[in-house]
C-alpha cells in the first residue's frame, strides 16, 4: 500500500514523508561512515566534504558522503 500511495503523490506532487525520512537517514548515515573512516585513517578533520545520490532501480537510492581526511595541527 505504501508504494501505491507514494506513486499517487509522486503523479499530483508534493513530498513523500516517507522517502524523504529515509533520504535524511541514508544522508546521516554515509556522513557518519565517512567521520568514523577518517578517524581510522588518523585524522581529525575532513575538509572539501562531498555529498551526491543517484539511482541505482527504480525503488533504490544510494547516497554517497565524500571528502578528504587530514590532521589539523594548531600553530605555535
């Protein structure tokens, strides 16, 4: 039923809340992967941070969260 109703909203428009909650977890969640790789890397920053989505069916999304990882060191 979900996907029918979503698919009749999509046709008249407006926001689909369920989509749109599952695209802000995926979005919290590639972030997250890319700080907790970064750490392991040794950094403690990550600069020139990235973010893109694209389709890979018709009912699949991937996000991708993208950025370099540095060591920010302070000046004496």
């Amino acid at each position: 039923g979900g996907d029918i109703g979503a698919g009749l909203k999509g046709l008249l428009g407006g926001e689909i809340k369920q989509y749109v909650s599952m695209m802000e977890e995926s979005r919290d969640e590639s972030i997250q992967r890319c700080i907790d790789h970064a750490k392991e890397l040794g950094a403690n920053a990550i600069i020139t941070m990235r973010m893109d989505s694209d389709s890979i069916s018709q009912n699949m999304q991937e996000v991708l969260a993208y950025g370099t990882a540095v060591v920010i060191e302070k000046e004496d």
